[in-house]
C-alpha cells in the first residue's frame, strides 16, 4: 500500500474517533463534569487548602483588595467587612452549601421515591392521600412553607436540612408512582410475579433499576435548585448563619459593599452560578444518554 | 376428563371485570381438570378469556378484575383460600407460566443468568455456585447453544425464539409439577414454533410435568393435547379427550372451528373448476 494512504487512513480514523468522543462528551459536558469534580474536591479538602480559620477576624486589614486588584499576597481573594480571609471563606461556604444541597436532594429523592412507590402498591385512599399533599405543596410557593417552619421552629441547621429535604419530594413522589404503575403493568413485572416473587422483590430487584436512570435525571434537576433555594434562604439571613457560612450567606452579608469591594459578594455569586449551571448541563446530557429513543443517534 | 386424581382442577370459575361502562362478566362458570403428566388445550378465538382464565388459576388477574365465582383446587387445595405468602409458595415451585411474549416478560436490565439465578434463589436453597451450575444446566436442558457464555447476555441480544427457551428455562427452574403455557409460541414465525412445541413436549414427558396450553389454533392443538376445552364468550362450549372432540364435535362452534381447519387442507373451489374445463 502507498504510505499517503495509510497516513490518511490513519489520519480519518482519528478525526472519526475524535467525532464519536464528541459526540458522547461534548466539549460542554466535559467542562461541566471538570467543573463539578473541582467543587468536590473543594468542598472536601476545604480544610486543608484554607490558609486561615474562616472565622479569623483582623480588623485592621478590612476589605483589603485581593491580589489581581493590586492586594498583597497574604490574601489571594481579598479579605470582607470583617478582615475575615475570602479563600478560605470560599472554601468552607462551598462544603456548607454542597453538603446541604446533597443531603437535602438526597433526603428529598428518597422520601419521595418511597412514597410514590407506596402510592403505586397501595393505589385506592394510600394513592389519594399522598398524591394530595403532593398537589398541595406543589401549588404553594416553597418559600412560604419554609418561611413558615424557620418563623415556627428557629433556625437550627438541622431544621434548615430538613426543610431542604421536604422540597421537591413530591417531583420525586408523581414521578415514581407514574413509572412504577407503568412498570407493573409490563409483563416482566407479571412475569416475576408468576415466578413467586413477593411485591418487595420485584419494587427493589426489577422495577427500581428500570427507573433509576429517570430519577438520576430528576435528582440532577433538582440539585441546583436546592442549592438556590438554600442561598436565598441563607441571603435573607434565614438559613444558614454567622459564624457558619454557606455562598449564599456570603452573598447576603457582602451586598452592602457591592460598590466599595465587589469580590465580597461577586465571587460567591459567581460559584453559585456556575455551580448550578454545571449540575443543569450533566443532567440534561444524562437524560438524553439514559433516553433509549435519543441513544445510539 | 373426570380424574381421580387430578392435578389442577378448576370448577365453575367465574371472573369479572370493573371498567369505565360497568362490571363487565368475562368468564362464567369455567370448568377443566389436568390429569397427571397430561396436556390440556384450552383453545378459543380471540377475547374467549383464555389469559383471563390463566390468569386467575395463579392470582394475576389486574387490579380492576376478581374471581367471582367457583373454585380452583391444585392437588386437592384451594388456592382461593390460600394468603398470599402461601401463594407465592404455589408460584413457579407448584405452577410455573410462560407468556406469549418473551421479549417483555424478561427484564431487560438484568442478564439471563440473573434472571436465572433469582428464580432459583425463590424457592431453592442452593448456594451461588451450584446456582450457576443449575442455569447452565437449564439452558442446556432448553437447547440453548454455548450457555456459559449465554448466561452473560442481556435479552434484547436473544432472538424471539431463544427469548423464549429463556422464558421457558426460568420457568422450569424450580420444577414445577404444572407448566401453564398461554400461547407461548404466537409471537414466533412456524419453524420457531414446531421447534418450541417439540421442545415443551420432550419436557413435559422428561419432567413428568402437566402442561396447561393456551392456543388459538387447531393445528397446535392436535399436536400437542391429551385433553381439549373449547371456549367462546367466555363460556365452555365443548370439552373432552382430543380425539372425541375432533371427530365428534358435539356444539356447532366446533364444527366450524374444525371446518375452517379443513377447507385449508382441501385445494380451493377455483382451482378444481380450472382442473375440470
Ligand atoms: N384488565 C381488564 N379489564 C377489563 N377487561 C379485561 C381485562 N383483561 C381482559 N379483559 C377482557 O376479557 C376478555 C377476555 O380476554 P382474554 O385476554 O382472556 O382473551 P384471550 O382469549 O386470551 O384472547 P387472545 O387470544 O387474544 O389472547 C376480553 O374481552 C378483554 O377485553
Ligand atoms: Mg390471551
């Protein structure tokens, strides 16, 4: 064979490679996951990187510029109102939100998740009721229930978890109840029925694997909004406050110096962004990679 | 079809079921026995309640329908009095089922050898590895080629009729003394099937199973019944040995079943009019 041929066979099954890479990780994607994977790390390693307690006041070094502001080194990022070091705010206010937002999701998915499976066994007065809450406090603003729980309750981290957890378990609940119907009137469900296998068997063994990609979607969907509804909370002074920190918090307390020191309130602001916007972009490419329709296109 | 002893016998079942226009009488006063190591054919055409009457001998009936009527004995006991831990004893130990279709009746997140190996792991104590052993064994007894490596694969890799030996080798697992079969081979083009009906026959007799086999077709039933049960409109409209109802029919309906079966076999009126001018 001519060597040119081999180079340019060679030279189109990488550019073919290349395509098909593209084509499962899209350049965005991968961005987003890179992304994702830093806030983790972050959020983990906060106090090993931190170079100072982010509770550390020095009052005499208040809202000092960070370095590419012409600030000295002593404080990459800045410092805030209170001389506190901006890093390694930063730092701890990641792990704060992530750990909320993961374990409220969380708490949210699973108590949804099992709900909805209640809902779909039992079917009858179970269904109704459950599906009614669902109605209600899907047409409330869940602000207002919130509002209303740290106003009844105070504001322990604990109740703020909580509350995080309560939201958008009725996504997870109308979701489940509507797959796991559909689930049980496929014939496998049948199928394992025959076969002596009891109701649990087939919810925990065969219908929840055929579901899990939907709720992985759902749970990646709702993940941002969590996080925005904990640094609203945290912005009203609300969730999350003083001495701990979370972004939103950060973002609350820096407004007032939006003007004079914007990296106080810009830099959480912009975590939070990117943040939620990284998670939005990996869940709507899970979807299309878990949608059997929009596979192997 | 009186037996001593019969294996399954199901004595003037009724079924009905809610819908939107109403309670809806699907099945009235159904009655059959199975003999030991015996093949029933329920035969009947489409929307007889055939599956509806499968359906409720194991408890499947959908969530909309119950058993209204009449009883269902399996070696003597009444599976209607039974709670449903004691039923799902009965299922796929005493009653195994194989559906009509097999590509939806095997999860498709799971491979064969998992769906194997739960099967066995509902009703036996085996440990893992004699599990395995068991699968390949089954897969085997189905004629399933190279079932090592077949117990890796995932359904949507089978082809119709290799899905179904599937179906069938999960639904022998556990031995069942009684295989309901509800047209198990309708989804398959012919060859597929005479290899599948040839197949559960070598099973029922190496098994010493009885075999309950839904079908709409006369052809099947010759091949394959000991005993026939003719439906229509949800009622019995005739029911006797094989041979008594192919060459006596005594209900109309019969007849015409087996009419249709024969004008096939004779060449047509317009070809003979050829042969004659
Ligand atoms: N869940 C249900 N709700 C209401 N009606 C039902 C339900 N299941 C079955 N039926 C009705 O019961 C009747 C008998 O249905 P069945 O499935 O037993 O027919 P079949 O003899 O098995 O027919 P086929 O040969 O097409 O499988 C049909 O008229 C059907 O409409
Ligand atoms: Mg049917």
């Amino acid at each position: 064979m001519k060597p040119w041929i081999t180079t340019v066979a060679r030279w189109r099954k990488k550019e073919r490679s290349l395509v098909t890479a593209e084509a499962r990780f899209p350049a965005l994607v991968v961005a987003a996951l890179v992304f994702m994977a830093f806030i983790f790390l972050v959020a983990i390693l906060a106090d090993v990187i931190a170079p100072y307690d982010y509770r550390a006041q020095s009052l005499r070094l208040r809202l000092a510029s960070p370095v590419f502001l012409e600030g000295d080194l002593r404080h990459i990022l800045g410092t805030d109102e209170l001389g506190r070091d901006v890093f390694s705010r930063l730092l701890y206010a990641t792990r704060f939100s992530i750990v909320i937002a993961l374990a409220g999701t969380l708490m949210g998915a699973t108590l949804g998740t099992l709900l909805g499976f209640i809902a779909a066994h039992y079917r009858g007065t179970v269904e109704e009721g459950i599906m009614m809450l669902a109605d209600v406090q899907a047409s409330l603003p869940f602000m207002l229930i919130a509002l209303a729980l740290i106003a009844a309750f105070g504001g322990s981290v604990l109740l703020f978890t909580a509350i995080m957890g309560i939201y958008g378990w009725e996504v997870f609940a109308r979701l489940t109840r509507g797959v796991v119907l559909s689930a049980n009137g496929q014939g496998y469900a049948t199928a394992m029925t025959a076969l002596g296998a009891p109701p649990r068997h087939i919810y925990w063994r065969h219908i929840l694997p055929n579901i899990l990609s939907v709720l992985i979607v759902q749970f990646t969907l709702n993940f941002p909004q969590v996080i925005l509804l904990e640094t609203s909370l945290s912005f009203l002074g609300l969730g999350i406050r003083p001495p701990l920190t979370s972004l939103g918090q950060m973002l609350g307390a820096g407004r007032a110096y939006i003007t004079t020191a914007w990296w106080v309130a810009i830099l959480p602001g912009s975590l939070i962004f990117l943040t939620t916007m990284s998670i939005s972009i990996i869940g709507d490419w899970l979807r299309d990679r878990f949608d059997p329709t929009l596979r192997n296109q | 079809m009186t037996e001593q002893n019969p294996i399954l016998s199901v004595e003037g079942l009724c079924v009905g079921f809610r819908t939107a226009a109403g309670f809806a009488d699907t099945v009235h006063d159904v009655s059959f026995s199975i003999g030991h190591r015996k093949t029933l054919c329920i035969v009947g055409e489409s929307g007889s309640g055939k599956s509806v009457t499968c359906q409720a001998i194991l408890g499947l009936l959908a969530g909309n329908g119950a058993q209204t009527g009449g009883r269902i004995l399996f070696e003597g006991h009444d599976l209607g009095a039974m709670s449903e831990t004691e039923l799902e004893a009965i299922r796929g130990r005493g009653i195994g089922m194989v559906f009509q279709d097999p590509l939806g009746s095997l999860n498709p997140v799971h491979t064969v050898g998992r769906l194997l190996d739960e099967a066995l792991l509902l009703h036996t104590q085996l440990n893992r590895s004699d599990r395995h052993v068991r699968s390949i064994e089954l897969l085997r007894l189905v004629r399933i080629p190279d079932p090592e490596q077949r117990l890796k694969a995932y359904v949507h890799q089978f082809s119709g009729g290799m899905a179904q030996r599937v179906m069938i080798a999960i639904a022998l697992a556990c031995r069942p003394q009684l295989l309901i079969a509800d047209e198990p081979t309708t989804a398959l083009d012919v060859t597929i099937q005479a290899q599948i009906l040839e197949l559960l026959n070598h099973l029922k007799s190496e098994l010493g199973m009885s075999l309950l086999f839904i079908t709409h077709d006369l052809g099947v039933v010759a091949e394959m019944a000991d005993d026939v049960v003719v439906m229509r409109h949800g009622r019995v409209v005739e029911a006797g040995p094989l041979t008594q109802v192919f060459n006596t029919p005594a209900s109309d309906y019969t007849k015409s079943l087996l009419d249709a079966v024969a004008r096939l076999d004779t060449p047509s009126p317009a070809y003979r009019w050829r042969d004659v001018s």
